[in-house]
C-alpha cells in the first residue's frame, strides 16, 4: 500500500556513496530492502533501502543523494509516493552489466591507470543486492581514489532454469540467450564491464574494460589513395617506415595494450639532399588521421634571447601535452615535423661558445619526446642531411628511434619519379612517343629525385623555347598550344647541358686530367691499362669486401694521374670524386681531414663508386726538408683505406704518388690492395712511338734520324715531360727543329751517352 513521504537531502556523504535511498528505521522494517518511488503519475524509481540510526533522517523522509534527485527529478521537501517494491522469484538472472565511467569532477585528468578487473570485483563487493536501472547514476569510491561517476548503460538476464535444462541434456524450455532489461538486481556473480566516457580523462586499463559505443577513428586517412602518393623509387623505404612506426596505431587500444607495445614516437629520416626526405615527410602527415602536422625548420628555434629557444620547443608540444591530459588514451596523434635537425641537435659539447643554447635545446627535446611526463600522442619526424652531427641520445630508441637512410634511387625507382613527373604530359598528350623512360632511368645513373624532377623541368623549357619567336619581340607561336611536345631529343639536351647530378662522375676533372689523352708508347702502358681493368671488375665483383685499392707509383711526370683518370672512366661507375691537394690549399689539417672524410662518405651512397686521390705525398702535406708530414691526414686516410663500404656498396679507390720510399716509411702501402709501377720512357723505341703519334712535328726522315741519333744511349723521361718539349717544337723553325729537340733532350737529361751514364 502506497504511503506519502517526503524527499530529503542525504544525512552524511559516508551514505551517499551507498547509492540507496536513506529511509528511518522507524519508517520500515528491515525486511523491506526495496521500495518504489512515484514521483509522478507513470513515473516510477526502484530504490534498495538503508535503514539509519535514530536522529539521522526524519521519519516521514526519505534522503536521496544530489545524483539520485537529478535523475528521478526530485527536490527537497517534495511529496512523492512510496511502496515496498519485491522482486519476483524468477529464473532470470542479471547476468551482465555495462557501465560507463568518468570522474565525478569532470576536469579531473590523471595518468594514473585505473584497472578495470580490480574495478569489478570492487563493485560487486560494494553493490551486491543493489537494484539497478538503465540510465541510472552511481558514485563509485575505487580504492580511494578519486570518486568516480558511473552510469548504467545496458542491463542483461538469462535463464538459468533454461540454461540449466540445457547442460543437463533436457528439453528446451526457455531460451539460453541473454536478453535486455530495463532494470535488475545485481548479484555477486554478475558480469561488470567498464566504458570510459566520451571525452573523459580516465586511463582506463584491464580486461573487464569494455569496448567504446563511439565508432573509432582509423588512424588512416580514408581518403588516402597510397598509388597516388608521388614518391618513386621508395616504396621499400615508406613500408618499413609504416610497419615500425604505424602498425601499432592501427589497431584498437586494447590490442596495443594486450601487447603491451609502445607506439614509436619518433622518426629520423636521412641521406643525401634532394632524396625526397622532406616529400616523404609529408607525405606521411598527408596520409595520417591526425593534426595539421606542425612543420618547423631546425634553425626556427633558435632565438637571441636566454631560454626562448627552449620555450619554443616547448610551446610545439603544448597542443599534445594538453589534449593527453584531457583525453589520455584518447587523445589524437600530433606529429611534428623537423626540417635540418642537425641545426639545433648537434652532439651536446660539439658546439662552442659560453651559452651552451644548443646543449639546453638538444635537452629540451629529450625530455619532451621521452622524459619523465612521458607522451604517447606525438610523432616527431626528423630530417637531416648529416645523421653523424646529431646527438646520440637522441637516436635511441624510444626517441628518434626509427632512423630509415633515403638514398639515391636504383634504375627501377628512376624510372618511377619520371613516370610521376611525365604523367601530366602523357595525360594530355605532349609528350611524344619517342621517349623511352626507361632509357632515360638507365642513362640518369645517381640522379636524385630532385634532380630527376630538373630534367623533366629542363626538357620542357627546351620544347617551349622552340614555339618562342626571338625577333624585335619575344612572341609565341598561335599554334603552340597544337605543336607543344617534348621529345626525345628535348630530354637528352637537358641531360647533356642543364642537369648534372650531385653525386655523378667528376667528368671536367677527368677531361682535364686526359686532355691529350692516354698515348700508349709500349708494352708498360698497355699492361698497366690491363691490370687496371682487372682490379677494376674485382672491384665491381658481388664477391669479396666491395673495396679495391690501388696505387699507381712511379717517378714525376710519368703519366700517373692521366693512367688513373683513364682507368676511372673507363670503370663507367656512376660516382667518381677526384680528391686533389689543388681543392685544400690552405686548408688546416682538420678542415682537410673533413673535406676527404666527405669525398668517402658521399661514395657510400653510391651503389659502384670511384675515388681518385691524386698526389697523396702532397695531401699530407710531405716536405723532404725536415722530413715533415701531416699526420692527422695520414691516420684519416689509412682508416678510410682499409674501411670497406656498406654492405651492397662497391667502392675502388685509385691513388697516385711520386714518392714510393715515403709511403712505404709511414708504413701506407700495406693499405693499398695493390701497388701499380709506372715507369719513364727507357728506349729509342718508347721515343719514337711517342713522336710518332704527333705526325705534324716531324716527319718520317726525321723520326728516322732522330731515332739514329738515340739508338744505344741511356733515356730517361716521362712522358708529361715528353709532350711538354713535343709542343715546344712546334714553335721552333722547321729547319733546326730536330736539333734544337735533342738538344732540349739532352739538357733536361733525358738521354745521355752510356758511357757518361755509367
């Protein structure tokens, strides 16, 4: 029978973490643990009771905590109906509840982790008996932590009549399969799950966690088409940046936490410029479902005034450090991305200067990506071209910890980014038919990507210029926009004229050096031409180390540098470095030991390469006074010898010296894989063959007597030193000329009789 009561406010806040209705022991006996609260006509609550002592609540109330009153729309001192409520002795069962938790403050933010299968057993053990239903507000004390807010999302019975017939074997009276209900009692063996709420700061972890009702975002842009993405030649490189780095976002949080993995929080992307490190870079913020990506150069950091630099860093992570706090687990990925890294994190101690601004930068930066206050929403790319100034602590993992080298394109991949860059013009049919992209991929061998798009770019400036009319006017031709179309020949002058790669053959040095090319004056030339060819297809060979070394010795003004210039082209490897002391004049022993650690480590980057290191007694910087020597350069270049290439690299070095005894004083030739001897002109034979070569100086009567002349006397002169005298006789008068020649001969001391030579 229905009684009249009054709503009350809840005595203490002990009881109104009970979620029941406080009733007086005077009001009801303690069998009635129920009741049902009319607050209106068809408005209707199902309250569990907790009786008090006398004096707490007065008789005729009934005290409903602030949740409770919000939910059932009650206000103090309101009348409202109240009657035992019993449940029915049923065989439904509440099988499961699911709840969705948040903080009873609502800003509250906190790292902690809240377990959800501690949660449970907590609850269960707090609430045993308590009637619940849909839509209803609980306060939950966790291990007094802060309170929390949970609200009843679903209710489940199942038959355990039925499920029992079921396990016995018998006849299927009733239905085994959950269904929903609007309201139950909870038993101490119901299944409890926890939703964290949306937008809430709650880390919530554990297997009783639920899964969230919002539909959740793909860490991957759907738009995102990875066949239109624009990078050739570097699809090996983006899907290992994806497995390492994006794997693990695109799975469900709790997989992740199943795992117990980390995601990766940083990526460092090196190599030579002009590679597609940056396009790569955002490429990935293109296709990510996140942030506008937050790109800043290296040097924008820093700044004149004490801790503005550091400030900087700081204000870049805000945005992530505030949204982790608000949202935690929850929170959306921030990638920030670093052009030229290497400006503001150079090795801690490498810089100098009395502000140590750098050193508090690089420091700034590690706490930020891994420090004590740790963020998991964050993705920093860094890009350099000088991985080896960076500071190691910030390449472990944890921090830069993905670091992917993006170097020069193969052949296939060429081919790729000039199949990006021509697909405009074979869309609309301006590029003419006889261009063969895969001509181009093998002729543009250590062509950066960059410098493939400036090929592209060249060849359609010399298509255009042909439709351009040079007269008292610069005018176009009408028709241009029928006859535009980049042909073949369009693309080779680019090739030849326009584009030459950074990293390509030294092919002015080379000239330079083979001005009046290779005169093969007897059988020592033609052996050295042939050694040579051998170390160079050792060289090249996919067996042994991947580094040959050779040293072309012999006396001054032999031919040695135009042998080895000659021996470098015709190895037709892409890369060729000429390191010459003319390059390093004035340079200090430092500087120069920079300058060829450059030359090696530019050739790593190169699948076939070729250094040639002309005059090395020069290069370290040998005097015969003294002796004195620069042993700095000396150690440089005996590690850079002996130091094979990456695995996959092939790298033949080609020197040249004057001073044999020298080398092997400071104990160098042991470094050289070989040592080639190249010798002077020794015979009328070497002589005659020389001049023979040079028909517009003498002619044939005079070969004849000249070689009369020399027959049986001892010859002694390089053939550099041999051609130096050749031109000088052609300025002399035709009628002396052969006299005049011997005569310069024999004051040079390049022949003389036997007999004086003895």
């Amino acid at each position: 029978m229905a009684v009249l009561m009054k709503a009350a406010k809840c005595p203490t806040d002990e009881l109104s973490l009970k979620n029941r209705a406080i009733v007086s022991g005077s009001d009801f006996g303690p069998d009635i643990k129920y009741i049902d609260v009319s607050t209106a006509p068809g408005q209707h609550f199902i309250f569990s009771t907790e009786r008090t002592m006398a004096g707490e609540i007065n008789p005729g109330c009934i005290g409903f905590s602030l949740l409770q009153r919000k939910w059932a729309t009650l206000s103090i001192n309101q009348d409202i109906s109240i009657k035992p409520f019993h449940f029915e002795r049923s065989s439904e069962v509440l099988c499961s509840i699911a709840l969705e938790v948040d903080f009873l403050q609502k800003k509250t933010v906190t790292h902690e982790p809240y377990d959800s299968d501690h949660m449970a057993k907590d609850f269960l053990l707090q609430f045993a008996g308590l009637a619940v239903t849909v839509g209803q507000p609980l306060v939950f004390n966790f291990q007094d932590k802060k309170l929390l807010c949970l609200a009843v999302k679903t209710l489940e019975v199942i038959d355990a009549a039925a499920m029992a017939a079921g396990g016995n074997g018998g006849g299927s009276g009733g239905s085994t399969e959950p269904k929903r209900v609007n309201f139950g009692r909870l038993l101490a063996n119901t299944v409890v799950t926890f939703e964290k709420a949306e937008g809430s700061g709650l880390n919530l972890v554990g297997r009783s966690k639920g899964r969230t009702t919002a539909v959740r975002q793909s860490i991957i842009n759907p738009d995102w088409d990875f066949g239109r993405m624009g990078i050739g030649g570097l699809d090996r490189e983006f899907n290992a940046i994806f497995r390492r780095a994006f794997a693990s976002r695109v799975f469900p949080p709790e997989v992740v936490e199943q795992l117990g993995c980390k995601h990766v929080k940083g990526i460092l992307l090196y190599g030579p410029p002009g590679t597609g490190k940056t396009l790569m870079a955002r490429q990935i913020g293109t296709m990510l479902n996140a942030r506008e990506p937050k790109i800043v150069n290296g040097p924008q950091i820093l700044d004149k005034y004490v801790g503005e630099s550091e400030a900087n860093v700081r204000r870049l992570f805000a945005d992530a450090e505030e949204e982790e706090k608000r949202l935690g687990p929850a929170s959306g990925l921030h990638i920030i991305i670093f052009d030229e890294i290497d400006a503001i994190c150079k090795a801690r101690g490498s810089v100098g200067g009395n502000s140590g601004v750098h050193d508090t930068v690089v420091n700034q930066l590690l706490a930020k990506i891994d420090g004590v206050e740790q963020l998991n929403n964050i993705l920093v790319i860094g890009m350099t071209n000088r991985r080896d100034m960076i500071d190691e602590a910030l390449l472990r993992p944890g921090r830069l910890e993905v670091q992917m080298e993006i170097s020069l394109p193969n052949e296939e991949g060429r081919v790729q980014i000039l199949r990006i860059h021509t697909r405009r013009m074979k869309e609309f049919k301006k590029l003419n038919p006889d261009v063969d992209l895969s001509e181009l991929g093998q002729m543009t061998k250590n062509f950066s990507g960059a410098e493939l798009e400036g090929l592209v770019r060249a060849a359609q400036s010399t298509a255009m210029n042909r439709l351009i009319k040079a007269a008292s006017k610069v005018e176009v031709d009408p028709a241009a926009m029928e006859k535009l179309m980049v042909t073949r020949e369009d693309f080779l002058h680019a090739f030849e004229n326009d584009i030459k790669p950074a990293f390509g053959t030294a092919a002015e040095a080379l000239e330079n050096y083979l001005t009046r090319g290779i005169i093969n004056w007897g059988l020592p030339v033609a052996h050295l031409l042939e050694d040579g060819a051998l170390y160079t297809e050792q060289a090249r060979g996919a067996e042994g180390s991947g580094l040959v070394s050779v040293l072309l010795e012999g006396p001054p003004n032999a031919g040695k540098t135009a042998l080895a210039a000659k021996l470098a082209k015709l190895s037709d490897f892409p890369f060729v470095k000429v390191c010459s002391p003319d390059e390093m004049v004035g340079f200090t022993e430092s500087a120069k030991c920079l300058q060829i650690r450059k030359y090696f480590d530019d050739a790593y980057r190169s699948t076939y390469s070729c250094i040639l290191v002309d005059n090395i007694e020069r290069l370290l910087d040998y005097g015969p006074i003294g002796p004195r020597y620069s042993n700095l350069t000396l150690q440089a270049l005996l590690v850079l010898l002996k130091k094979p290439p990456p695995k996959g690299k092939k790298l033949l070095i080609l020197c040249t010296t004057s001073r044999r005894q020298v080398l092997e004083d400071m104990e160098m030739l042991s470094a050289f894989t070989a040592v080639l001897h190249v010798p002077n002109l020794s015979t009328a034979e070497h002589l005659v063959a020389v001049l023979e070569q040079e028909p517009d100086v003498f002619g044939r009567n005079e070969l004849a007597a000249i070689y009369k002349r020399v027959k049986g006397r001892r010859i002694f002169v390089g053939i550099k030193k041999l051609l130096d005298l050749i031109d000088l006789a052609r300025q002399m008068d035709p009628q002396v000329r052969m006299m005049k020649f011997l005569s310069k001969l024999e004051e040079e001391g390049a022949i003389e009789d036997a007999t004086v030579a003895k």
